[in-house]
C-alpha cells in the first residue's frame, strides 16, 4: 500500500539547507561502478534520513545518472524517502489480521494524539506516521512498529501511551 505523501513548506526550506558536500566520499566511493545507483541512494538516505532534491541534481552531474532513472528507482520503491521524516517513525500494519482487529482505531487514536494525519511528520520532527501493509506480526494484532521495537495485541489508548511514553523520554 503506498501512502499518499504531501509536500509541505518548511519541508521545501529544510531540504534548501542542506549540506551537499556530506555526500562527496559516497559519491566519490561509487563513481563509475556499474550497479552504482541504489548504493548511492541508500547511502543518501542513510546521511540525511531521506534523499533531498537537490541530492539528486548533484549525484547526477558527478556519476552521470539520469535523474529520470533516479527518481524512478526512489519512487518504486517504498524504502526510499524524498521528504524529511521525523526521528521516530510509527509504522502502523493494515494488512488483513490487523485490519480485521481494528488497526483503523490505532492509526486514528495516534493522528488525534499527534496531530497528524497519516504519512505526515510533527511540528517537532519528533514522529512520523505511516500505514504500511504487513509487518509481518499478524499474530500480535493489530501491531505497530517504532523504529526496531514492536508492539502488539494494541488498542488506541495503548499505542498512544507508547508514543507519549517516547516523547517524555526524548525530552528529558
């Protein structure tokens, strides 16, 4: 399932304050070998947390990589990000166990808490919300996953305690 994702302002102006030169060993390191795009991209990713606009003019003009091929690539598949994303991304599985045990409650319960609607980040770049098919849990549903941690069996009130159990942490 590929979420919807929209272009926000202060995400245009963060993108324009990158720091491109953060890339020049990765591109240095890829120049020229065949099979060299999905690293570079990964690699960008793993820099700024997604790949920024002007990311991909600068890859294209040093490598040669069309930005037509580019962007193919970073829009077919899911992994790759072209908008910044908070630190902590909530991944919320719809896929039919967790569908079926009302993950819609879940997913609805953490957007009132957060302010968010699905595929946006907070104010504070602190969370992202997204809807994924599967994550493969479907035992523990409905099930969410935050970064490396998974939480099951949830309901709306329990999830949104995880998230503001985070938050606390993160502001301490």
């Amino acid at each position: 399932m590929r979420v919807k994702r929209i272009l926000q302002e202060k995400e245009t102006a963060l993108q324009d304050s990158v720091d491109l030169s953060l890339i020049d060993p990765l591109i240095e390191k890829y120049k020229g070998k065949k099979g060299n795009l999905i690293p570079i991209l990964q690699g960008t990713q793993s820099i700024y947390g997604y790949i920024p606009s002007k990311a991909f003019i600068k890859i294209s003009e040093i490598t040669g990589l069309k930005l037509s091929d580019m962007y193919g690539v970073a829009t077919f598949y899911t992994q790759f990000r072209l908008h910044p994303v908070g630190k902590h991304i909530i991944k919320v599985c719809h896929g039919t166990a967790c569908h079926v045990q009302n993950a819609t409650a879940v997913s609805e319960a953490i957007e009132d808490a957060l302010g968010v609607k699905d595929g946006e980040t907070t104010e504070d770049r602190l969370f992202t919300l997204e809807s994924v098919a599967c994550l493969g849990c479907c035992s523990l549903a409905p099930v969410m996953m935050i970064g490396d941690d998974t939480f099951g069996k949830l309901t709306g009130s329990q999830a949104v305690k995880i998230v503001k159990e985070i938050k606390i942490k993160e502001s301490n």
